[in-house]
C-alpha cells in the first residue's frame, strides 16, 4: 500500500486484522497503536489515512474518481494546512457543546471523566489538522482559544506554604495569568497529551533515556525527543516527593535536561534570558551595592578574584542582589558546611567564597537534584528550573528578590503580574 511502509509487513498486518477498504477508514488512532510498533509508522500511517479519507470523501461528493497518488513520499506531500494566526475551536459535539455551556464540572475534577476526555480527543484532533508536532505557541493559542470562550476552565487555586506543592493542574504547558507557582497562579485543568502515550510506551521511553544517559558520548537530541514525548504523563506524577521524582526520572538531575525540561514545559530559554538581562543590568546592580551599605559585602565577594574571570560582574550581581532588598541570602544559597533550607537553594562546594568555587549542587527537602561543575549563572537557571519543575512556592523570606529575578531576568512571569513595591522601586532605580 505504502512504499515507506514495508509492503510485507503492511499486507500481512491487513490479513491477520481482516481490514478491507471499508474497516481501512474506519481505523481510529488506537486501533492504528495497535497494528504498528512504533511511533514513526503510527505518524506516517495516520497521515496518509487521513489523506486518503480526504479524497475519498471528494469522491463521494463529486463522483469522480482520484488520483492518490499514495506511493509518493511523505515529505513531498502536503497533507497540513500552515497554523492559523488566530485559532478557531472546532465545532463541539452536542454532548460536549451543551456540557461546556452548562459548565459541567466534570471538566474539572482531578479523576478522569469521560466528558474531559471527549474534550481533549477533540481539540486534539484538531491541532493533527495542521501538525503531529505541536509546540508551546500551538498548545498556548487552543487553549487561550478555549478559556476565552468557557473561561470557567480556568481554575485559581491556593497553594500551600514554603515547601509546599502548588495544587497544579494536569497539563504541561501552564498557561498561566500569572506566576505559576505563586500563590495566585491560574492554570488549565486539562491534559492534551496522555493520547499517544500508553504505559508501556511510556515506560520504554524512560528506560531509553536511562539507559542513553550511561553511555560515554550520550545522544542528547533522542533524550530530549524522548523527554518531549514522555512530558505529559511525566507532568502528572510531578506531585510526588521530590526524592520519588527524582528516582523515576534521573536525567533532570542534568542541567540541560533540567533547563529543557522547563524549555518544554513553559516556552522559556533561562540561560539566554539572564544572559541578555544581566548584560544591562549587571553594571548597574554593583553600581549601586558600591554606593550604598552593601558595599563591604560585595568587596568581601570580589576580594582575590581575578578581575578577568568569566562573567564575574554578572555572578556577584546575582550574589549581592539579596542585600539589595535587604533578605536573608541563605534561602538562595549557601556553602556546602551550612545548613540547608528545605526550599530549593543553591549549595557551593569546596570554596568559602561563591565566586570561586568551580562545582555547585541544588538541593531541595533533603535531596540533590543537580550537583555539576557550574558557575553562579548557571546555578541559578538550575534553581528556578527546580522551582518551576516541581510547582515550589517561593520562601517569603527572599519573595521580593526571586520575583525581580523571575520577572526581570529570566522573563518567567506574565507582563500582567503585580509586583510589589520594593520589586518595581529597584528595578527603576536599576534602568
């Protein structure tokens, strides 16, 4: 049937499934989970079933037969129309339709339920209309489309105290209206993904990336395509201990894999948003800690330091910045021979001062997520990948100086969040 398909295998699969022309459109994408092994045959299988209802369809409409040419290759057809500008929600079936105008609350109970998973298998297939590869804008677009019209899907729920988890929905991409882990965070209480991903696939995916993480030479692009198509189950068991988390998924004790965990997860590139805020900033944060009663702080940060060490300005900006707002910098970092808060917090190694330790490690209730050769800079991307990641809600002990870090450097929060007073004042006195 299809060239890049293995005919035997194809032909042999619809004689022991007895699919004739009319069962071959009746498929649906589990029954196709079932018949091919892989993900990539299920890809293209769908693809050219889809494309093969379509002519089908203008034939019973027009009576003229046509031309399908099947055997042509999958990257020369055409088979998806280019993502909208501005989406548009699918015609809802009446069960549905009449179940989102009464706002059935179903939708929002933590358990499955059938009208939620209705729900998804609907805008799912419509996302499949245009892509198989939806990323974060396509995601933010369905479901913005969605709470515009049934904004009783948006759910704001409180969250618990220091190391609390945030009562966090079931769906990767947070679209929030605000911080997502702040106490106000709003958050969609769907999961488009758990279609595709069965147990079983899920679980061979984790055992590859384990196993592709104890090679010498690691294949850091299948790891994340893998970790791509793990996410949304992985989202939904983000509520367990941080030591249980990191027993299931070792390889977010990687720093990038943690970073592009969060990449993933939020649309957000933590190493490059701080390095362009610091390269403004930075100047501008030591300035004033020269000028005001920070001074004898940062002179002890910068005593013996080679002024030629890489990115030195901008790490003891990072480092002084909780003087700044007059908090207590423990709960952002400490030396490996303190004692450790229970939030996420930064630990240096083998060095009484941050700036020259060479190794840093980031712990949070007791456990060591991360611990590699790092610099301050890198320490903190790390930091708020473990605050995002595992849903933390921010200590109020150093609130003023995380939310100007999420805010201003790593660009994590809505344009829309109220800061607080001390928060703007610095950030105008920084500019």
């Amino acid at each position: 049937m299809m060239t890049y398909l293995s005919p035997s295998i194809t032909v042999l699969i619809y004689k022991e499934q007895e699919i004739d022309g009319e069962t071959l459109l009746g498929l649906t994408e589990r029954m196709v989970q079932k018949l091919f092994p892989t993900m990539k045959q299920q890809v293209i299988f769908l693809k050219e079933l889809e494309r093969l209802k379509r002519y089908s369809s203008m034939e019973q409409e027009t009576g003229v037969e046509t031309s399908l040419e099947i055997q042509m290759h999958p990257t020369q057809q055409k088979c998806c129309e280019p993502w909208p500008a501005v989406f548009s929600l699918p015609d809802f079936p009446p069960e549905l339709k009449e179940s989102l105008q009464r706002k059935d609350p179903s939708f929002k109970k933590k358990e499955k339920s059938h009208l939620r998973s209705r729900l998804i298998q609907v805008l799912f297939d419509s996302i499949t209309k245009y892509t198989w590869y939806p990323n974060h804008k396509i995601y933010t677009d369905v479901l913005g489309s969605l709470i515009t019209r049934f904004p009783f899907l948006k759910d704001t729920s409180p969250s618990g105290h220091q190391t609390k988890r945030c009562k966090t929905a079931n769906f990767p991409v947070l679209l929030c209206t605000d911080n997502p882990v702040s106490t106000q965070s709003q958050e969609i209480i769907l999961n488009l993904e758990n279609i595709g991903e069965d147990q079983l696939s899920f679980q061979e995916h984790i055992t590859v990336i384990n196993a592709e993480l104890h090679k010498r030479q690691p294949d850091y692009t299948n790891i994340k395509n893998r970790m791509r198509c793990t996410l949304f189950k992985r989202v939904d068991l983000m509520t367990k201990s941080t030591r249980e988390v990191m027993d299931m998924f070792p390889f977010l004790r990687v720093p990038q894999l943690l970073l592009h965990e969060v990449k993933m997860r939020f649309g957000k590139d933590l190493h490059l948003n701080l390095e362009t805020a610091l390269q403004v900033l930075a100047p501008n944060i030591l300035n004033v800690a020269r000028h005001g009663s920070q001074r004898d702080v940062l002179n002890s940060l910068l005593q013996q330091i080679d002024t030629n060490t890489k990115n030195l300005e901008k790490n003891a900006a990072l480092l002084i910045l909780p003087s700044l707002f007059r908090e207590n910098s423990k709960f952002l970092f400490c030396l490996d021979n303190e004692s450790v808060k229970p939030t996420p917090t930064i630990v240096f190694h083998e060095s009484s001062n941050p700036l020259h330790a060479k190794r840093a490690s980031i712990n949070m209730e007791g456990v060591n997520i991360v611990s590699a050769e790092m610099d301050v800079m890198e320490a903190m991307e790390c930091l708020f990948a473990a605050y995002f990641v595992f849903s933390v809600e921010y200590p109020k002990h150093i609130t003023h100086t995380i939310n100007f870090v999420e805010h201003y450097l790593f660009k994590l929060s809505s344009s829309q969040k109220k800061l607080s007073v001390p928060v703007l004042k610095m950030y105008n006195q920084l500019s």
